[in-house]
C-alpha cells in the first residue's frame, strides 16, 4: 500500500498551549486544522483546560491517582497520527498549561492495550506554530517545545515552523492570514505533517 491509497483517512490532534477565549494561537491553529481537513485529514481539537488537569504533584497522584484527564490525552494520541499545535510564549517559554498536560502524559503507564504516554506520542509527527502581538511571533519558545517533544516524547518534529508576529493583525475577515507569504509556510508545515502521517500509516498497513 503507498501513502497515497491508505485504509483510512489520516488523523490529526490539534492543541492550543493557550485556552482562553480570543487566543490568537486558537485562531493559528484553527486555520492549520483547516487546511489539514483540506488535505483529507479528519482533526480533533483538543482544549487542555478541559481536561481539568491539576498542577503536576506526585502526592496529589498518589492520594488520588492519574487524573482522568491525562488518561484522556493519552487515549488521544493512541488514537491518532499526528499532531498541529500552537502554543504562545510566556516569558521565552512555552505556557505552563502545555507543559503541565504534557507532563502528565508523560506519566500515565500502559493499559488495557494501549501504551503509556509518552507510548502514545512515539513516531508520530507534529508541526509547531506560535502567535503573539509582538515582533518575534513567539519564535523564542518554539526550540524548546521542539527538543521537548522530540527528546522526551519522541515526535517527529517537521522542520517547517512558523511564530506569528503581529498576530492580532494577520488575520482576516475570513480567518484566513492577510500575508501570503505566511501562508504559504503555514499550508507547506500542514502538507508536512500530512505526508509524513500518510507515510506512518503506509508503513504500519
Ligand atoms: C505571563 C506572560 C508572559 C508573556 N511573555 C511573552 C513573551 O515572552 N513573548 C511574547 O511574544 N509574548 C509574550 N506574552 C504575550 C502573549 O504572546 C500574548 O498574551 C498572546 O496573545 C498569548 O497567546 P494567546 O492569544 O493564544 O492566548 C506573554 C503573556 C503573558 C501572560
């Protein structure tokens, strides 16, 4: 079977590391999710607030167990090929919301089946992005998101990338971005991480 005559449909996780109604990186990656279900991918949006998820401490786990929300997470990235994620920058870091859920990830074991967190994200792609209202678009943090995902959770990270400066100008009425230029980077990280999951289940077919 080549990638382009799969079994099923490729299927994509796209996260924000920023929950709050208005979050230009909500905004970013809706577009990214749409330019992927252009492609033929079927994509979940996930919102980590919804998962409830305390500030990691491994004594609230032991008193009260893995939170179903990182349990949930988990169940996601077992069921899915790849990911899009947008996170802003906090301070040259990404947000503590991204890294706490992830963190929690990382700590859920395998069960009834299915891997453990970090089982659940290995070899699977995701394409980075990042918007802020300022001049650097949030590059800063995206090297660490970067080795984070790829050192600890093993994700193949696509080299494309793109941090949106400005972002509360760059889109329009459509929701689309007013620069070509950007776009074309967003439309050619989303191609990326498409292929690269057609690949993935080419290879396990
Ligand atoms: C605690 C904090 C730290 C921030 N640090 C940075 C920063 O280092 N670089 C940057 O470009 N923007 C920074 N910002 C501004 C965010 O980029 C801006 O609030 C952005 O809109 C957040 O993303 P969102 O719109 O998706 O929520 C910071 C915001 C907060 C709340």
């Amino acid at each position: 079977m080549t990638a382009s005559n799969l079994s099923r449909p490729v299927r994509l996780l796209a996260i924000s590391g920023s929950s709050r109604q208005g979050s230009l990186n909500r905004q970013l990656l809706g577009l990214a999710a749409r330019k992927a279900q252009a492609l033929g991918a079927e994509v979940t949006q996930v919102d980590l607030r919804e998962l409830a998820l305390p500030v990691y401490d491994d004594d609230w786990a032991a008193a009260h167990g893995k939170p179903e929300g990182a349990i949930k997470l988990r169940a996601l990235f077992a069921s899915h090929d790849g990911l899009l994620l947008s996170c802003p920058e906090y301070n040259a870091l990404p947000t503590p919301l991204l890294i706490n859920s992830f963190d929690w990830l990382s700590t859920v074991p395998a069960q009834d089946e299915l891997p453990g967190g970090t089982g659940a994200t290995s070899g699977k792609p995701v394409g980075l992005m990042a918007a802020s209202p300022g001049a650097l678009g949030g590059l800063r943090a995206l090297p660490i998101v970067r080795t984070y995902l790829s050192t600890n959770f093993a994700m193949v990270v696509v080299p494309e990338q793109l941090g949106l400066p400005h972002a509360d100008q760059q889109f329009d009425e459509a929701h689309g971005l007013v620069k070509p230029d950007l776009d074309k980077v967003l439309d050619r990280l989303v191609a990326s991480v498409v292929r690269q999951a057609r690949w993935r289940i080419a290879e396990q077919a």
